[in-house]
C-alpha cells in the first residue's frame, strides 16, 4: 500500500514507515454505498478504508523516542495517504489518530498510527466546523487565528512555539494536559502542508510528546488530526490542528449524562509544567 525504504524491495527488510490494511477493519474499500430507508431510519454499506501506519521498524521504540527524520517520514505517510484516498469521490473525511497504551484504547504494543477514511462527515467534525463558521460569520475572522494571536500575545497557556506552529494548553481543556498544536499560518487542509512545515512539525511534535513523556512518566494518551473534509475547498473558516489528549482521568456518568468534562489541572497550570520540562 505504502512503504518508505532506505533499500530492498517490496516485502523485505529495509522499510523506514510501513501503511498496511486493518487486519479486522471498520470499513473496507470494496462495493458501493447503497444508501436506503429503513421506517424513520437510514442506513448504508461500510464502505471506506481502514489503514494501519506502522511507524518504524523498532519494536522497543515508541512515537517520542524516533528521532526527527522518522517523525517527519510519518507525517509524509499522513499526508500521502490522504491524497490518495482523497480521489476516491465516496470517501468524504479521513480521519487519522494514535492511541498509544492501552489504557488509551491500542491493541498492539508495536508504535502505530490509524487512518479510517469514512463515506459520510462525522457529526463532531460538523458541529467544529459549524461553530468555526458561526465565528467567522460573525467576526469575519477565523476562531483558530484568533486563538493563535491571543495565547501569543498572553503567554500563560503557551507550550512552546516555532517558526510555523504553536504548541498550547486550550483555554478550557476537556482533559488534564491536553494539549493542541496549531499551524501559525492559516490552511484547512492537513494534506496541502509542505516540505518545510512537515520539517518543522516533526520538530514541534517530538519535542511535545517528549515532554508529556518527562512530566507525566510516560502516560497513555491519545493523537488526533483534526481537519477539514476532503472533498471540500479551501475553508476560510477552519483551522487544520492536532489534538493531544493523555489518559489521566476517566469519562463516566457525569460527562456522559451532561456532555461537561470535570477537569483537576488548570491550562495554565499544565502549560507551566510543560514550559519547564525543556527539551525544545
């Protein structure tokens, strides 16, 4: 499917970043939607993709531990299947995630990522991007931007920033350290990112799991790549980001039954913790 190598051929040693189809996938590429009533319901085929991106060759080594290049050879990974799966018209968003441990959800050991390309847009991607558009309708600026200028100009719930991203606690996190990762420069589209921004991501996104790993001893946590729908235009309403959630606390009646997080650790508080860890 995809396979980046330093040397070989196909199905030998010698690969850097493997993506292989889900063994027991959610959805399967093959056949046709087949869209239909049922009463007052609806239903349809499981049509899409499932997609395993194995990220290195080292079993005892995990996302944080690789070095920049291999970071960066993942992210290409990210961003090639993307473009790919985004020609198949039926496939309406991918959406690409991490758990890492598992409390956070993996059911393998070996550092990997998903990516599962779905036939319809999921309902909390919509409601994101309708309370994004209400915002721009509004201000006529886009929310994410504005995020981006205020917690530059605060300082307080920054993590760290580079030339092209920005590394923050969100202003009412939803979980302990969660923690976003926003490009400086507007753009929707994960997959519209160049050569230099994969750079400098990777640089931004090893340095922050490093430091989570520092200090919160290596915690389970949960990656995901927010962005805009694939067979959608530019939006200038919508900002791409990353979402970084550690396993710290556990969802029950409460969140379930009223939709609000309780959280123990303040933003400012974690961005602090964060700041002092170092290793930028």
């Amino acid at each position: 499917m995809l396979a980046y190598r330093n040397a070989a051929g196909a199905n030998q040693p010698g690969w850097q970043v493997r993506v292989v189809p889900n063994k027991y996938p959610v959805l399967e590429i093959h056949g046709g939607l087949n869209r239909e009533g049922e009463g007052l319901y609806d239903k349809m085929e499981g049509i899409g993709a499932h997609e395993v991106i194995i990220e290195t060759p080292d079993h005892t080594k995990t996302l944080s531990e690789l070095s920049e290049k291999e970071i960066a050879d993942v992210l290409h990974a990210f961003r090639d299947r993307i473009l790919d799966l985004k020609r198949d018209i039926r496939l309406r968003y991918i959406l690409l995630f991490k758990n890492h441990g598992t409390a956070a959800g993996a059911t393998m050991e070996h550092s990997h990522s998903q990516l599962i390309a779905l036939p319809v847009v999921p309902k909390r991607v919509i409601e994101e991007m309708e309370g994004s558009k209400r915002y721009y309708n509004f201000k006529e600026r886009c929310v994410f931007c504005d995020i981006i200028r205020q917690e530059r100009r605060d300082q307080v719930r920054v993590v760290s920033e580079s030339e092209r991203f920005l590394v923050l606690e969100p202003y009412a996190p939803r979980f302990p350290f969660e923690t976003w990762i926003l490009p400086r420069q507007h753009a929707s589209h994960f997959e519209t990112v160049d050569q230099a921004q994969l750079q400098d991501l990777s640089w931004v996104l090893r340095s922050t799991l490093r430091k989570i790993d520092k200090v919160l001893e290596r915690p389970p946590y949960n990656f995901v790549l927010h962005t805009a729908p694939v067979q959608e235009g530019a939006m200038v309403y919508y900002h791409w980001h990353i979402e970084l959630m550690p396993k710290l606390t556990k969802v029950a009646g409460f969140e379930w039954g009223t939709g609000f997080y309780i959280n123990p650790s303040p933003p400012e508080e974690s961005a602090r913790f964060l700041r002092e860890a170092g290793l930028g």
